[in-house]
C-alpha cells in the first residue's frame, strides 16, 4: 500500500516551509539545529465513481431539453418557475382587455444539436410553492414536479422549437440586438383569467387597490402559482435559459394631449422571474450506473451524475506520522483522453472541489466556500491534463484530531466508531462553478450545472492489480521531532 522514500532537503526555510506558508504540525517539537532533515512519503489512494442522484442548486439559470450520450446515457432537464409580482404592480388605467400572454425563455447557450426538433410544455402549478429559505429540499434536483400540478389537466400551451430559430433571418442572427428566445403564447383563456383576477378590487386607506397583485405572495396565492416547463417531444439539445418573462399585451383608453377624446391604445407590459420567487432545475439520468460499475477508471459527469470518491489511507498514515510534523501533501487526478466519437462532446469540467464525503451537504447548502483546511479546489490544468491539490496536510491534520480520542479509547471502541462513521475517511471530487467578486475573489461556489465530464486515471482496477507505482500516489514531506 505504501512507497516509502527518504532524503535529506538542505536549509529547512528554503526547502521545507517553501511547500506551505502555514506548517501544520501533529507532532511539535524545537530544534536549535539550522538543518532539520526532511523526510517524503509516498501513500497510494484508492478511488471509485460516485453516482449523484441528486445535488442542492439555487441556480439562476433554468435549464430544459433532452439529449442521449452513447457514452453517459440519456439526461433530460425541466424546470419549474415563479412570476415576481412587485409590489403594487398595476396596469394602466381604463383596461379594457389583455389581448395576449406569452412566456419567453431567453438563452444564452445550448448544449447539442441546434437543429434538433423539440416540443415543449408549459403546465401551471395548482399549489402554490412557500419558500421561505427552510425547505432545502426545494433546491434538489431531483424535486418531483407532480406535487405541484395536476398531471389529468390538459397542458396551457406547447410549442415546437429548435435552439436555432429557422424563421429568424441567419443576418439578425449575428447582430448583438437579437436574443435567442423561445415566446410560447398562453392563450385566451390565460388572458381573461388574468384579466378576472386584475378586477378585483378593495379599498385601502380611501384609496382602490388591487389586493391579488399587492406583492409577491398574494399574486402567487391567487392569480399564478408557477410553471412547470418540460420537454414532451423531441431530444438532442439542452437550453440554458437566463431571463424568463411573462409579456402581457394589453389594450387600455387613454385621452390625447387636449382631453377632449378617448382613444384605444395597446401596450406591452412585462413581468418576469426574479431571485425573489422561486425557480428550481430537475435532472435525471440514465445509464449511468453502468459507469460507476467500470472499474477502468473513475467518471465525473454533470450536471448531477457523477464524481469520483476517493478513499485516504488515514489509519497507515496516522500510525507512521502521528507524531510528526507534516509540511506538505499533495495529491493529483489525471484526466484521461475522452474515447467519445459524439459531434457533441461534453465539456471538461472546469473546477473540482474536494470536499469530506460527509460534508459535501452542508457545503453546498450553506452556501460555504473551501477553506484549504476540509474544504480545496483545484481548476483544470490543461498542460498536463490533471486537477491537483496541495496542502492536503491541513486536512489530514483534522482528521487526525478527530479521530485520536477515538483510537486512544481501543481497538473495540475504534472499530465501532467506524462503523458508525463509514465516510470518515472519504473525500469526494464534484464538479463545481465559481463566483467572483470585482477583485476576482473567490466569493461562491456551487454545483457544476452545465453538461460537462471527463475520465479520470483510477478506479477498481488499478486499486486492486496494478503495480504500487502506477497507482495514484499522495506525496507527503514531513520532519520529525529531534530525538535528543
């Protein structure tokens, strides 16, 4: 399991402190001497797939298509969505009529094949979704869309679609005043409902109002609930939609400039979802448990699919170095050439965190950024094609913390805190984006949503047959306390 090597690396605060400018000791000593040897160990890691059912996003970025990998299996994406009502939101006076509704989902980006014929479905939400930042559920991808509509109701709209617009000229196309955009119209049933709601008034401190759209909740509760926006037709694109509005067209009477006549006007008035209300992405996957089976290597597939685990040799190196001062450890994942023969390749996933397996629930749903103590990223080097990770002996050092009242209690007592820790000594690698702040700071992170992947070097075969020095090493330098 182990490689173990020896070497003396001259002056300490050119050779050894180089490797981490905050030294993490398990065993403390003092040492007059100005040389202190320094010694490296070598510890293999074992790895494996990961499948992930499921990943916590408060995403702002919806995200609707269907599209088959012949390496990574089916994935399909829905979404569902709320409309912001601001506060004592009014149309223009004198309304006459809504004359039309329609949902345009704005994109940016797709994934896939621009021509894939799709048909999409807009069902509306008949219970009403409270999200008042408790229910972490909510933010599961895997939510189940049913709990909020009746699936016997027929749709409110469909529309067939591609990512590129055919009735749309290929010269406005380029321009930068064109957003590429699907406007789906709701009919005239939707409209004159919206219309019934809108006149119904009260009176508020001498003054009519209406009640329905006061604010957020009360427009929620009683006019629109949400949307459920899914895919019943079609595959081969995947849509990232940035802005989503509801566009009312309404006619209203107005006076011209001298008041002495009425005249028919038509406008647009918008309204759209915001950070205010609540959106939620689902994801499914198929076929990828036959991947987390493949003992050839490890897989990381967003979004929600898979990561790799990967399993520390803790107790080896707890008894060897659990009195010694670790100063540096490092690990690295090198990213196999992807075998897909697909025109549409997934991309490479850009960063990875690396987080202990029973804490990845709480990082993401704490909205909590690494620390380089339980918690690193590593962005993809694409010069050697590999994620590393460097001062891993932060981490090693907690664990070794925790785990040493434990060890000190028995054999007996250690073995079954195990068992009732089986992740305690777990690490997983995911998939994630980050956010920035104008210094470039690292001020989020969360989970990797595009569809990205990639193979890494590890997995069953090479912990179980390979030779020790092909499997994936973890590089430690260490000193040990002076002996006098």
């Amino acid at each position: 399991m182990k490689l173990k090597f020896l070497a003396a690396l001259g002056f300490i605060a050119a050779t050894l402190y180089s490797c981490d400018d905050e030294t993490t000791g398990i065993g403390q000593f003092i040492s007059n001497e100005e040389f202190i040897q320094a010694k490296a160990d070598s510890y293999t890691v074992e790895t494996e797939s990961h499948l992930l059912d499921s990943v916590y996003s408060r995403s702002t970025t919806a995200y609707l298509g269907k599209f088959t990998d012949e390496n990574y299996g089916t994935f399909t994406s829905d979404f569902l969505v709320q409309i912001n009502c601001p506060e004592n939101f009014s149309l223009p006076d004198r309304l006459q009529s809504i004359d039309e509704a329609t949902l345009g989902l704005y994109y940016t980006s797709y994934f896939g094949d621009s021509l894939a014929p799709m048909r999409v479905q807009v069902d509306t939400l008949t219970m009403p979704i409270q999200d008042n930042g408790l229910d972490k559920n909510l933010y599961y991808t895997n939510m189940d869309p049913t709990r909020y509509y009746n699936t016997q109701n027929p749709p409110l709209a469909t529309k067939d679609y591609t990512a590129y617009d055919q009735t749309v000229s290929d010269s406005l196309h380029q321009t930068s005043d064109y957003y590429k955009h699907i406007s789906i119209d709701l009919g005239n049933a939707f409209c004159d409902n919206f219309k019934s709601k809108y006149d119904v008034t009260a009176v508020e401190n001498g003054e009519t109002v209406h009640p329905y759209f006061k604010d957020s909740e009360s427009f929620i509760n009683n006019v629109l609930k949400g949307f459920y926006i899914h895919v019943t037709n079609g595959e081969g694109c995947i849509l990232y939609i940035s802005d989503i509005y509801l566009h009312l067209t309404v006619s209203y009477m107005s006076r011209n400039s001298a008041d002495t006549a009425d005249s028919l006007v038509t406008a647009i008035v918008p309204m759209t979802a915001t950070n205010e209300v609540f959106m939620s992405t689902r994801f499914q996957n198929s076929g990828l448990q036959n991947l987390v089976d493949d003992p050839t290597c490890t897989y990381l597939k967003t979004p929600a699919g898979l990561c790799t685990k990967v399993t520390l040799p803790i107790e080896e190196m707890y008894e060897e170095h659990r009195t010694d001062t670790l100063n540096s450890i490092s690990l690295s994942f090198t990213k196999m050439r992807d075998p897909s023969t697909s025109p549409y390749k997934m991309g490479t996933p850009a960063n990875l965190l690396m987080v202990r397996a029973d804490e990845m629930k709480s990082f993401f749903e704490n909205n909590e950024v690494y620390d380089e103590h339980t918690s690193f990223l590593s962005s993809y080097n694409s010069t050697d094609n590999s994620y590393s990770f460097s001062k891993l002996n932060r981490l090693i050092a907690a664990i070794f913390s925790e785990i040493r009242p434990e060890i000190e209690k028995g054999t007996a007592q250690w073995e079954a805190w195990k068992a009732e820790h089986p992740d305690w000594n777990k690490i997983l690698l995911v998939p994630v984006t980050t956010e920035t702040d104008s210094q470039g700071n690292i001020i989020g992170i969360g989970n990797d949503l595009s569809v990205n992947s990639a193979m890494l070097v590890g997995g069953k075969d090479l912990n179980e047959s390979a030779d020790e020095s092909e499997k994936i090493q973890m590089d430690i330098i260490y000193t040990q306390p002076s002996q006098d």
